[in-house]
C-alpha cells in the first residue's frame, strides 16, 4: 500500500489541472527529503564529541588534517583496539577500570576529528568488543563509553554503519526503563545515526522495536533526551513505507508530546519535534488527519510568525505544506475560509508566508512557495486570500528572479490560482480574472521559460499554463501573447520530443491555435 501510495502520478496531457499535483508532490517530497535536510543544515547522522552529559575532554581537531596526522591517528586507533581487547579479557584487580579506560581512549580517537578512523577501528576488530561491554550489569560508565563509540562508528559511511549490525539488539534494549537515562540517550543517538543510513537498516530497528522505547522517550517534558529521542524517531519514521509513521501516531502520549513540544521556548527541541512531524504528515495519512484536527496547525504557524531560526522554520513550512495537502476533506473541514479561527489562522499563515518569501535565505522561499502552492490547490476560497494578498507580487518578483528550483515552486503557486478545482479529473475550469490579472503582469514569459527548461515537470507546467492563456484569455488574445513571447518556437521544440506527454501537448496546441488558419483574420 505504502508503494502505491508513493508512487509517481502519470496525469493526462493538457486536461489536467494544475491543481491536482498538491497530494502527489508531498508524498513526492516525502521520498527526496535526506536531501532537503541538508539544504536546512540538518546532518542525517551526527558525531557525537560533546556526551550527553555535557562534557567533554575531547580536543577537536581542525578539519584539514594533513595526511602524517591522519596516519598517526589510524596507529593510535588501531593499539587502542587491541588495548580494548586486553582489557576485556583481563580479569585480575581493577579489571572495571582498565576497561572504561580503554574505551575512553578508543572514543577519544573517534571523536577527535571530522573524519574519525573508523573503517582501523572496525578492521581492527572493535565492533565485537564494544558489543561485549554493552552487557548488561555493566557499570553506566562503562555502557556509556561504549556507546558513544558505536554512535560515532554508525556516523561513518554505509558499510560501516551495517557493521553495527550485531550490536543493534542491546542498543534497542539499553532505550528501556532499566538503563539510566545518560545510557539510554547514547543508546538513542547510536540508532539515530544507524536509522539515518538507509530503508534496509531502519526496517531492521523497526523489526527490533526501536520505536515504541524512543517514543517513550520522547514524552517527558525537557531535557536533551527528549530532543535526541525526537531527532532519531524522525530517522526511523523517514519512510518510504508509511508504517512507521502510523506506528508511531497511534502510541498513547505520542500526539500531547508533540503539541506541548511545540509550545515550548526550547527551539531545539521545537526542531528536533517538527521534523517528526514532517515524516508523519507526508508518510501517513491516518497521521495526517489525527494531527489536522489537532492544535498543531496553529502551534506550527505561531512558529513561523516568531521564530528567526532557520533551522526550526524549515521543517515547520514543511509541516504546514504537508497538512495543507493532506486529505483534502479533512483540511477542508479544519480550514473553512470564513471561520472565525480558521479564517484567522489562513491569514496569519499567508502573512508568514511572504515574511518567508522575503527572506535573504534561499531555501526559506522555495519551502514557503511550495507550502503556497499547496494551499492555492485548494478551495476557490482558499485561492482568493492568496491572490488578493501581498504574496502575488513577491511571488512575480521571484518568478522572474529567482534561481530555477524557487521558480518551479512559483509556477505552481501562479498556475493553481488560476484553476478552480474540478470534482474529477479533466480540463481545469479557468479562474478568468485571476488569469487576466496574472498574465497583465507579465508571468507568462516565466512559464515560456520554463517549458525551454530541461526539466521535464517544469516544461509540462510551462505547456500547461500556455494552454490556459491560450483558451482562457478574453477576445482571442491568448494566441498572440504566447507569440508575442516566442511561445510557438518554445512548444515546436517538442515536435520530436522523446517524451510522449510533452510532445502530444506542444504538437495539439500548436496545430489548435496555430495552425494554417491562425492570422487569416489580421
């Protein structure tokens, strides 16, 4: 189910609207969001070098090492595992000490530079040791020491991530009530960055269960497990399935967690939360509906309207697009233009919109575009607070400005207020003044632009929107606007297209309107 639910939407050429992407496109997102975490300078994986207890005696290394350092690294990392192994064997006076020291001395050296050995530290057969002192009935110190080291191995590269395999049972257990909670955090942290790999190693933490323990972990009020518990359930969650998601939204205490997170002054923690909801309301749609009727909606839009902080605003428009897309009965039910708490609440959200669109931050404005273009796909009511607010002229502004990817998210916004929503599939019914208007201020050169692009989903939106203005504008005029801005030459490039979509649109609206008859009447 979670396949098909994810799956590409193939939509017929010219009829469809462009309003009817708003659902496909987050679910779209969902599947390419490891890239958009790095765009809001969030790392999928973490090195621990500070532990959860605050402290560190770690010096960090500056990040250009020379390559002499690096091999006297690879040799100290290499006797600290074979002093590990001495250490665990050991079983004379003092044998506890001598084995947290050895373990600090190897997490030392993980932890000294932004590229720890860990391909010397597993090769030298340190997975196995560490597994070993995860026992329990060992000392936290101990169960601390070791578990940071796992955390920074999980941060290394895909297969040394999967060598952590063997010790994924006693992290997952180690998350329960019988670890304090220092261990449970680490414990926390190390799965988090093994979450962050891949499908394959989250289906494996899945099958383990790792999420009800970090769950549970998340709902206490403060503190920086919760924050660690938040950051790693969002690896977890990530999808493309959507089990997960429901799994987690179903979990007693899950739901009130979230909401008090999101009150809270803590941003961090307020990051950490909002990108959980980001997986659950793009994955999930029982997660979608629970949190729509929820108070999360307003929460997440007083945080766009207060918080400066680009990492937090970025999984919030995320957020907010997610919902706005969600099932469209649902959001219809919450958001009813006209409402006193809802009309209020879609004005607020706008406003916060073009504070976003105006910000320097290049991202800010591609995400609160794409939340935009959700919110413009939907009702006639919904698209008029857009088009009769500020948001219409920033967006033209960046629709001719802007570098390609924010312009592709404005062309959604423009096209979809232009269209009002059909109860199924077929040609859009125009929205004329909004299209008139739109057109008079000069985007129809963004579209024609867009369909010279490469990019095929552009071209298709571009072709889209000159079929609207070609059938839509008053007195026949479409025909000569899209002439007057080279529109004919953009189209005839997909004569022999090799995309079969693109080239039946661009070959049926130029033989419509342009065809041997076209300019008889001049």
């Amino acid at each position: 189910m979670a396949d098909e639910t994810l799956a590409s939407h193939k939509r017929d050429p010219i009829k469809s609207s462009v309003g009817h992407v708003a659902a496909q496109r987050r679910k779209q997102h969902a599947v390419s969001i490891g890239k958009e975490r790095r765009e809001a300078l969030v790392r999928t994986k973490r090195l621990c070098r500070v532990g959860v207890s605050g402290d560190s005696d770690v010096p960090i290394e500056s990040d250009m090492m020379i390559e002499e350092d690096q091999s006297i690294l690879e040799a100290q990392t290499s006797a600290a595992v074979e002093e590990l192994k001495l250490s665990v064997a050991y079983q004379g006076k003092g044998a506890i000490h001598k084995k947290v020291a050895a373990l600090r001395e190897l997490r030392h050296l993980l932890s000294r530079s932004e590229f720890p050995p860990i391909e010397v530290a597993i090769s030298s057969g340190a997975i196995s040791l560490l597994v070993q002192c995860l026992s329990f009935g060992s000392l936290d110190e101990q169960l601390l020491e070791a578990a940071w080291c796992l955390t920074n191995i999980a941060a290394g590269r895909p297969e040394e991530t999967k060598a952590l395999l063997p010790a994924l049972p006693l992290l997952v257990a180690h998350l329960g009530e019988k670890s304090s909670l220092p261990v449970a955090e680490q414990c926390a942290w190390a799965l988090g960055n093994v979450a962050g790999e891949g499908v394959e190693l989250r289906n494996v933490l899945l099958s383990q269960g790792a999420l009800p323990p970090l769950a549970r972990m998340m709902l206490p009020d403060k503190g920086s497990a919760v924050r660690t518990a938040a950051w790693a359930l969002s690896n977890l969650i990530k999808g493309p399935e959507s089990k997960a998601a429901t799994e987690l939204i179903r979990i007693s205490g899950v739901l009130d967690a979230i909401l008090r997170h999101l009150k809270k002054s803590d941003e961090e923690l307020a990051t950490e939360v909002a990108w959980v909801v980001v997986y659950l309301s793009a994955l999930s749609g029982e997660a979608t509906s629970i949190l729509v009727k929820s108070d999360v909606l307003q929460l997440l839009t007083e945080r766009l309207t207060t918080s400066n902080s680009l990492q937090l605003l970025i999984p919030v428009l995320r957020s907010l697009g997610n919902l706005v897309a969600g099932d469209a009965h649902t959001t219809n039910v919450v958001l009813v233009p006209g409402h006193e708490i809802t009309g209020k609440f879609l004005n607020n959200v706008v406003a916060a919109l073009i504070r976003c669109l105006k910000s320097e931050h290049r991202v800010l404005k591609k995400e609160a575009s794409w939340v935009l273009s959700n919110i413009a796909a939907g009702s006639i009511e919904h698209k008029q607070l857009i088009f009769s607010s500020e948001a219409v002229s920033s967006l033209l502004h960046l629709f001719t400005t802007a570098p390609f990817d924010i312009r592709k998210e404005v062309a959604y916004v423009l096209g979809n207020l232009c269209v009002a929503p059909t109860a199924v599939s077929g040609r859009p019914y125009l929205i004329p003044d909004h299209l008139v208007s739109l057109v008079g201020r000069g985007c129809l050169r963004g579209f024609i632009d867009l369909v010279r692009s490469a990019d095929i989903e552009a071209a298709r939106l571009g072709l889209q929107f000159i079929e609207l203005v070609l059938r839509g504008m008053p007195n026949d005029q479409g025909p000569k606007l899209v002439e007057r801005e080279d529109g004919i030459d953009a189209m005839e490039r997909f004569q022999f297209h090799e995309n079969e979509d693109l080239r039946n649109m661009a070959n049926e609206l130029v033989d419509k309107y342009f065809g041997e008859d076209y300019g008889i009447d001049e």
